[in-house]
C-alpha cells in the first residue's frame, strides 16, 4: 500500500496537461479513423465503449482529464441510450432527428478547422517529417522513394501505450522492488539512449521496466518530453511502427513544470486569473 502511495504521489507532483495535445473530439476522430467506419453512421455502441476505456486508461495514469473529456462521455453514453429506444417510421413526415447528427455535424466542423490549420503549416509540416533512410541512395538508385513519416497524435501514442501493457501483462513473472523513478529521472534516462540521427522504436523504450508503475512512468515521461519540445515521434502510415528520435530544443520550447520561472509564471497566470 505505502508503494502506491509513493507512485501516486509521483503522478500528483507530475500532472501531463492535456490541453498541450488533444480534446475529445480527436480522440472520436480517432477512433472513427481506428475502426474505420463511416462518420455519418457511427456505430456508437463501440465508439462510446473504445472512448470510455480510453478514458479510464488516461485517468488511471492521472493524466489531467479535462471536464470536456467527461462530458463528451455523458454526451456519447446520452445517445447511445436514444439509439435503444424505439425508432420512429421513416415514412412519417417529420420523422425525429437521428441522435447522433448534432454529433456529426460537430466532429465535420472540427475535422474542417483541423485540415485548414494543417494546411497553413503544411510546408513546415513536411520538411520536419520527412526523415531519409540509412539506406536512401541504395532506394533511390532502386527507383522507390523513402516513405514518409508523419507525426503522431496523442491518441496514437494511447493505442501504442495499451499494446505495450497488454504485451508486459504476457512476461514471465519477475519479483522485483518496486519502481518509483521520479518522471524527471526517467527523461534523463529516455534522453541518454535516444539519439538526433537514430531512431528508437517506442516499444523499445519501455523494455527495461518490469512494472506497471514503470511502464506508466516511462510514458508519462514521453508525453513531457514531447511537450519540452525534446523528442519528436513519427509513424510511417497508420499502422506502421512507431519511432522516437531526440531532437535539439529550440529556444522558445516550454519549461519543466518543476522550473522555477515555470512555476513562478504559473503564479501569475492564477493571480490574473483571480482577479479577472
């Protein structure tokens, strides 16, 4: 018990912001995407039990889950009871609205706003995601052109989290002490195996954690890391494997929320805040 209390007060000293990555309506673009199925037909049984897992998954890990997140899981769990009930005749003049249009129509406006946002950085976008292969000129000479990565979203690293729990869970039990490696400790050791040039599968990352305690850390650890502008995470294609790579921080990247100019700046957001 006191080993739990230790690894939750890590957590508590380490809130992940997630209003620095997603909101739950990429997470529902997600994993329409995932699933692949129809936008204008979602299945919203699935839908809304894949969110709600994702949402215990996120909260067990204390990630900072806004209230939108749960409201979005009110909303979903709201339509998923007006699609049990009876439905009304088709042929009748003014036959009711089906629930999950307002739904819809949301997730088009954003997934809109998105790609336009997308293609204002587009030219960016592409020369920091495309990445040339060791064996480039051997591909080019052959006449196929290196793959190119994209950047991977919140939700994706969340699906690659799950796989890597799933896959410790199937281990050889080893009684080990517990794990209680502060975040800031971890990103150090994350740091000194990751390298510029180099790519380090994700999975790879978490081989020398044996717990789960470990496991969460280590991700945690990844999703600061991306804040801090330290690390950069690509995937080739949906599916495709997901790989790390540092990267030099740039002068203007965010500060560690242990920073003193951090938490001082943090201050007096919340002074302004109150007297607003």
């Amino acid at each position: 018990m006191e080993h739990q209390q230790d690894f939750e007060s890590i957590l508590e000293a380490y809130p992940v912001r997630l209003q620095n990555f997603e909101g739950p309506l990429d997470l529902l673009l997600h994993l329409i995407k995932k699933h692949e199925v129809n936008i204008y037909d979602i299945p919203i049984a699935l839908i809304t039990s894949q969110y709600l897992e994702y949402i215990d998954l996120m909260q067990e890990m204390n990630l900072d889950v806004a209230g939108e997140f749960l409201v979005m899981a009110a909303t979903l769990i709201h339509i998923k009871s007006r699609m049990l009930l009876p439905r009304p005749d088709p042929t009748q003049e003014d036959p009711d609205e089906d629930p999950r249009e307002a739904l819809v129509r949301r997730l088009l406006e954003h997934q809109k706003f998105k790609a336009a946002a997308e293609l204002l950085h587009e030219r960016e976008t592409l020369r920091s995601a495309q990445w040339t292969r060791a064996d480039g000129p051997v591909l080019e000479i052959a006449g196929e052109a290196p793959e190119p990565e994209v950047e991977v979203d919140l939700f994706s690293l969340i699906t690659a989290f799950r796989a890597v729990v799933e896959r410790a869970k199937a281990r050889p039990k080893v009684y080990l002490p517990a794990e209680q490696i502060p975040i800031e400790d971890r990103i150090e050791q994350l740091l000194s195996r990751l390298s510029e040039t180099e790519a380090c599968g994700f999975e790879d990352l978490f081989e020398d954690v044996q717990t789960r305690a470990g496991l969460v850390v280590t991700f945690l650890a990844l999703l600061e890391m991306i804040r801090l502008k330290l690390i950069r995470v690509f995937q080739s294609g949906v599916v495709g494997p997901i790989r790390v790579y540092k990267r030099q921080r740039p002068a203007d990247a965010p500060r560690p929320l242990h920073d003193p100019e951090e938490v001082h700046a943090q201050h007096v957001a919340a002074e302004k805040k109150d007297h607003q």
